[in-house]
C-alpha cells in the first residue's frame, strides 16, 4: 500500500495545528496591526493617541474606532489637499484646534457627549496634537 495519502494527510494536519495558529497568534501579537506607517517623529504621538484618546475617537491613521466622541478623520478633514499651498497652516490651525480641546475639553451642545478636560497635558498633549494635525482626514 502506498503511504502516499498517509504523507498528505500528515501535511495538512500540521498545516491546520501548526501554521494557522502561528499566524493567527502572530497577527495578534502585532502591536501595529490597525495602524497606518507614519513618519518616525510620529509614532510616539501615535502610540500616545491609541492610550488616551482612542477609546472615545475614531482616527484612520491610528487604528482607533472608539464612538464616544466624534470621528476626528471627518471633524477635523482638511479643507484642501494635503500638498496645497496652505498645507503648513491648516496643520497648524488643526493642531491648535486639538490642544485646545485637550486643555480645556469640548462641550458642543449639538453634540452628544463631553469631552474632559487636561486628559494629557505638556510635551505628551504636543505630541498627541502633532499626530492628530498631520494625520487626520488624509487616510
Ligand atoms: C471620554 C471620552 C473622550 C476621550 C478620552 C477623548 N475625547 Fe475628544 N471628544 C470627546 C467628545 C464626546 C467630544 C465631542 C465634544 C463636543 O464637541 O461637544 C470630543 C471632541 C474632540 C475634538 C473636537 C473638538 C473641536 O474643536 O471640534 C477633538 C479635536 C478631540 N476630541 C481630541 C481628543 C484627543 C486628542 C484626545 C486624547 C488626548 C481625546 N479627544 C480624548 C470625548 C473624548
């Protein structure tokens, strides 16, 4: 009797108990799996707005879906595009927008919910207003 088939069946079955779970448990382990490649200098503030915001904000760029608060991609989408001749001063404008929602928190009574005040402060609020500014509604 050939021990062909024996062969094959011994190579799928290590397909399915070796392989698929290594890659499953791989895939999970990543800790960037949701995440977009950003520049170096941002992936400090990236990983700062995964911790501190994104249970409450949606952002592409983070891999972030919390609903609590608004979907940051679409609240703050830049007017023009990304490469156009106000680039510089829509990010700036964008990331005062941020910081002064971090320092003293937001309460549009059109929408729903609040958000509180001083969640981070200092170079860990710059950081975080710095990847929000660069990277909102550009996914
Ligand atoms: C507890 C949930 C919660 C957390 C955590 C949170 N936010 Fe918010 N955020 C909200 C809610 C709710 C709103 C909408 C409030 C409103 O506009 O009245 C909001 C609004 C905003 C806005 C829009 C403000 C504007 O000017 O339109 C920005 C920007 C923002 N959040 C950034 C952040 C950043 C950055 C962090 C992390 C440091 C963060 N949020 C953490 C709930 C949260």
């Amino acid at each position: 009797m050939s021990k062909k088939p024996f062969v094959i069946f011994g190579l799928v079955v290590a397909f399915f108990m070796v392989v698929v779970p290594a890659w499953a448990f791989l895939r999970d382990g990543d800790p960037d799996r949701d995440q977009t490649q950003v520049p170096a200098r941002l992936e400090s503030g990236q990983s700062l707005f995964v911790d501190n915001c994104g249970n409450c904000h949606k952002l592409y760029a983070a891999g972030t879906y919390g609903d609590f608060g608004p979907d940051l991609d679409q609240r703050l989408a830049p007017a023009g595009t990304p490469d156009g001749p106000d680039a510089a001063g829509q990010i700036d404008g964008t990331k005062s927008q941020v910081l002064s929602a971090i320092e003293q928190g937001a309460d549009d009574p059109t929408v729903p919910g609040r958000m509180p005040a001083g969640i981070v402060s200092g170079p860990v609020a710059e950081e975080i207003a710095d990847f929000v500014a660069q990277t909102a509604g550009r996914g």
